[in-house]
C-alpha cells in the first residue's frame, strides 16, 4: 500500500450523529447526506454506519450514488437532491430513490419514466423559496402538488426548501433565511389547503438543525457536521456562546509519508518555479502526495505534522508530490515516517481540513470532496 491514504475514523462519525441527534427534536426523521462519496469518505461505509446508527433516509447527488447504496444493501429511504436526465430517471422508480422535482416539466418526465413498475414513486416537491437553484416558486406548489397527486406513477412523498444563508450569522443572512422559511410555511399551507398532505416537511442542512431548531419540521438533513466541520460561522465558539455547544470530531485523516529527506545549500531552490529559494542550510523531506490526490496546489501555504511537529511546505505543490522543510538534521524525522496533513486528534494531526479550506479560501466541504480516488480510504472502527 501507498504511503498516502486516508484514514476514516467511524467512531468520530458515529459520535457526530450522536450529537446531532442531541440536537434534534423528539419524532423528526434523519436524512444524512451521503453525495458525492460521502463528502468523500465513501458513501457505502457512511451510509451503513448511519443507517445502523437509526438515520430513516440517506441524500444523494444523483440516481447512479442512489444505485450504488441499494447494491450494497442499504434499506433506508433515500433521496435525490439534484435533477436527473430522461435516461437515469427509470432507476429512480427501479431503486426506489425518492427524486427532488420542481416542474412541471419534470415531474411529466418522471411520470412517462414509470414504465411496467406498480409501485408509485414518492416524490419530494421542491420549492425555491430562494436559493435559486431547484425548485417551484411558493405560489405554484399547490398545482404542482395535484398534478403529483393526480399521476398514476407518483406519489407525494414530502415537500422541501434549502437555505442560502442559514451558515452566515450577520442579520442579512439571518433576515433572508427567515424570509425563505417563511415562504416555504406558505407553500406548506397551500398545499394543505388543497385538501393534499404534503408529506415530510423538510429543509434544515447542518446550519439550520443546529441553529434553529423550530425549522426542524419533520426531517433534518445534515452533511457537513456529520463529518465533523462546523457550518462557516455557526463555529464550535458561537455555538458555545450561545450556550448550545456541539463537540464535533473531524472523521477522515489525510495521511502520507517521508519518501526522501534531502540536504539544501543555501540560495537551492524547491519545486517548479524555483518560487521558494532556502535562506541558509536545511533539510527538505519529499512527501508522496500532490493535488492529483486532492492535496491542492493552493495548499502550499500550510504546514503538515510529523512527529507531533509543524513543517512548513516550499515551493509549489506538484501533481503527485511536494515537499516540507524539517529543517538542518532534524533527529524527530525519518524517512518512512508518517506524515498527517490533517485529521481528527486521534490521527496525530495538529491541523484540521478546515485550517486548509481557510487557507485557501474555500470552505471544509471542498478540501473533503477533493481528496481523489487514487487515495485509498483505510476505515478505522
Ligand atoms: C448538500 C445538501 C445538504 C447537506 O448540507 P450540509 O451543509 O452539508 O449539511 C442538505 N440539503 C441539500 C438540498 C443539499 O444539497
């Protein structure tokens, strides 16, 4: 095996479920997003430890993650967050992944895509009340609700909202996401007063769950948190000052190790573009990993840990190595010893992903969803 791996620490997983069900009200449904790999930490081994942990559903980006949880058995209801093609959709109805939809055109489609299949396809009623992405605007989701209704292949399974702003905790953040609250509580309405049940209530990701629990409805729909990040500014400090604290554990560690130490004169120079020159005698060590495997060009201002020590990376990030600077002689660095970019405590990390995504100016959930499938994912129970 590679020097380089990620280490995927399920107890921390299933210890931020916990917390999260801390925070969820008595008799709501959770629904862990499981897309895109399980924010990259494999979405059949997240999505069975949360599925043994009690979660009711799983999210997934598309019909083809929906497939792959169903082959390896998964049971829980799942849903699809974002639109699917003509040629996915009958898998939906074959796999029974409960679609997102938002038009009238679309909802036609995933009615002609029923094919022979008797059973009816719960299908969530997406409303924009704001996001600007999917969904029906707030004064048609009653039509929108009967013509679900009305259809021989689908069913209404549930009626949903997402937030553009529930992370941020200034007041225009704040007023904008209790505006599209409010409109997503109108639609609901509608379509009550249509006579129709809206079916499960949904619209809280991890900033809403954590941050407003009335907005809980009948289902939550965190992501983020379940990985162990804090939602952008709803951090672990504003959750403690305001007296609801959430310990949350990262649960991937980035791993690599020392393949070459080498001895630097001063005035040498260290990868393309000779952009870091050294300023006296030093050793650099060469590390294995590069941003083919998601350890990002943008990265190289951070420092990694060796041995429970910081090194600074030079020079550029190349695409399958780099290369950190442990200074003259150093006797805590060997080759072949282990090098943690970041990670829960466990792991020996002293940096967090989210020290990166800050770095780099982006956020956890890319630096996560970065990490390449050349990194083989080693889970730790
Ligand atoms: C990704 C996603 C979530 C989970 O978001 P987090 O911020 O990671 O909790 C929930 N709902 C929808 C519609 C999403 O796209």
């Amino acid at each position: 095996m590679r020097a380089t791996f990620a280490e995927i620490y399920i107890n921390n997983f299933v210890h931020n479920l916990s917390e999260i069900k801390r925070f969820m009200k008595s008799g709501v449904k959770m629904c862990v997003a499981v897309k895109a790999d399980g924010y990259g930490h494999g979405a059949v081994e997240m999505a069975t430890a949360a599925q043994n942990f009690g979660a009711e559903y799983l999210a997934v980006a598309t019909v083809e993650e929906g497939i792959e949880l169903r082959k390896a058995g998964i049971k829980t209801g799942i849903v699809v967050l974002s639109l699917c093609n003509p040629c996915e959709a009958p898998y939906l109805f074959e796999y029974n992944l409960e679609p997102f939809a938002g038009d009238e055109d679309y909802i036609d489609m995933l009615q002609k895509s029923g094919g022979q299949i008797s059973n009816k396809l719960k299908v969530h009623l997406a409303v924009d009340t704001g996001m600007g992405r999917i969904g029906c605007r707030p004064e048609n989701a009653a039509t929108l609700a009967k013509k679900i209704c009305a259809s021989a292949a689908l069913t209404l399974g549930g009626m949903s909202t997402h937030f553009a702003s529930a992370d941020g905790t200034d007041a225009k953040s704040r007023s904008y996401a209790r505006l599209q609250f409010e409109r997503f509580t109108k639609a609901v309405e509608s379509v009550k007063s249509a006579g129709i049940d809206p079916g499960i209530r949904h619209c809280s990701a991890s900033a809403a769950l954590i941050d407003m629990k009335e907005w809980q409805l009948d289902m939550v729909r965190p992501g983020i948190i379940a990985y162990g990040y804090y939602p952008d500014q709803i951090t672990r400090a504003y959750l403690e000052q305001k007296e609801t604290p959430m310990d949350l554990k990262p649960v991937m560690a980035l791993v690599t190790g020392v393949s070459a130490i080498r001895p630097f004169e001063q005035g040498e120079s260290v990868s393309y573009g000779m952009t870091w020159t050294s300023e006296g005698e030093t050793d650099i060590a060469v590390l294995p990993i590069g941003y083919a495997d998601g350890f990002l060009r943008r990265f190289n201002r951070n420092e990694v840990t060796i041995n429970g020590k910081l090194y600074p990376i030079r020079g550029r990030i190349c695409m399958d190595q780099c290369m950190v600077d442990i200074g003259k002689n150093n006797p805590d660095v060997k080759r072949w010893d282990k090098v943690v970019i970041f990670g829960p405590e466990e792991s020996g990390a002293l940096c967090d992903a989210e020290a990166f995504a800050q770095s780099a100016g982006t956020i956890s959930y890319e630096v996560l969803t970065s990490i390449t499938k050349r990194v083989a994912r080693k889970y730790i129970r």
